[in-house]
C-alpha cells in the first residue's frame, strides 16, 4: 500500500466531503423529523453518493462528455441550486413549509436525501473532480483499491455523524440550532457562489484572484 497515496486521498476527500461541516446542515434540513426518518435519509444519503461517485471513479469525465456537460458547466448548475437552498435556510422558507403541513402525513414531506445531501454536498463537483484526480494517480489495483477503500471511509465517517445528529441536536438546543441554521445558510451560499466562480473561471470567464 502506498502510505502517500492513502493520507493525499483521505486528506484530499476529507476536506472535500466535509463529513464535520454536513453534519450541522443535515441537522438544518431534518429539522422536525422524526428520529427514524432522519437515520433512513441519513443512510439513503450516504449510499445515493457513494453510488455516485464509484460512478465517477470508474467512468470519469466520459460521463459528463457523454451527454455533452463539461465539467465546469457541472460545477455552476451545483452551485446555483445549492444557493436555492442556502436561501431557504437563511430565511427560513423551509421551516415555514414545514409548518404549513404540519397536520399532513410525514411523507408529504420534501425528502433531503438526494438533493442538496448526496448532491452536491456528500458527492459534489468537488468530490467527484477529486475522485477523478485520485483514480487517474492510482499506478496498479492496489492503489486503486486504496483510493476506493479511503472513499468508503470518508462516506461511513459521514454516515456515523449524521445518525448521531439528534443527539447534536439536542446538546445545541432550538436557539443554537436556528443560530447554526443562518450561519450555515450565509456559508452554503457563499459555497456556492464558489462553485460558479470556479465553472466561470474554467470556461475563461475572468481571472483567478491574486
């Protein structure tokens, strides 16, 4: 095994997944659901990107090429519907939303799992560039294995925060929630004026700062 390859791709994919960071937005987004409600999202979450980014990993870029989308292009449609939600959180629509249906059945309610939680916060644009990147350095099957094993990791550190979330919840309180919830959504929408700012760059659109 290559020592180098494993801490670059754990550190890499880490930082990019940001297991810590997701934690607190899911938190945002299951607000009021029931506990079991909540592990099932959390699960579907995990598998829904780690479905999607061993996509990414065995096939690359041919995916996006294959239906005529650059990646560039993939990283400001991200980033744009991210900032949908970083605007639900900031202002609280989807709280709202939620107390209009209160007397409806839990399943009336917008499931999280797919989007914004696998995409693009667990298998983003940056991720999923990411997996691409490690994939093409892996030498032999071995390292490819490691690449592979470091990416399940990541995922199951993610899994094991995000069904600990009610006991986060619980210690933050209603107050630090709502205050976690704002500051995330003012994060999660300059995250995604990023996404676009670096699919602008990419297509020529600009310089880089500095």
């Amino acid at each position: 095994m290559d020592l180098a390859l494993l801490i670059s791709a754990f550190t890499t994919l880490f930082v990019v997944i940001d297991p810590i960071g997701t934690t607190p937005v899911f938190i945002a987004l299951t607000r009021g659901m029931s506990p079991a409600r909540r592990r099932a999202i959390a699960l579907r979450s995990c598998l829904i990107a780690a479905a999607i980014l061993c996509l990414f990993a065995v096939a690359g870029e041919a995916v996006l090429g294959f239906v005529g989308i650059t990646m560039p292009a993939f990283r400001i449609a991200g980033g744009l519907l991210l900032f949908l939600t970083a605007l639900d959180m900031l202002f609280e629509r989807r709280t709202k939303r939620r107390e209009d249906k209160a007397e409806e059945a839990e399943d009336d309610v917008p499931d999280p799992s797919v989007f914004p939680m696998a995409i693009p916060l667990l298998a983003g644009p940056g991720a999923i560039t990411s997996v691409i990147l490690l994939v093409s350095r892996a030498g032999d099957p071995a390292e490819l294995a490691t690449v592979f094993a470091v990416m399940f990791g990541v995922l199951a550190i993610a899994l094991v925060l995000l069904l600990t979330s009610g006991f986060i919840e619980r210690v933050l309180g209603k107050i630090g929630i709502t205050v976690v919830t704002r500051l995330l959504g003012l994060l999660l929408a300059a995250l995604s004026v990023q996404f676009v700012a670096d699919g602008l760059l990419a297509f020529g659109f600009g310089t880089p700062p500095g």
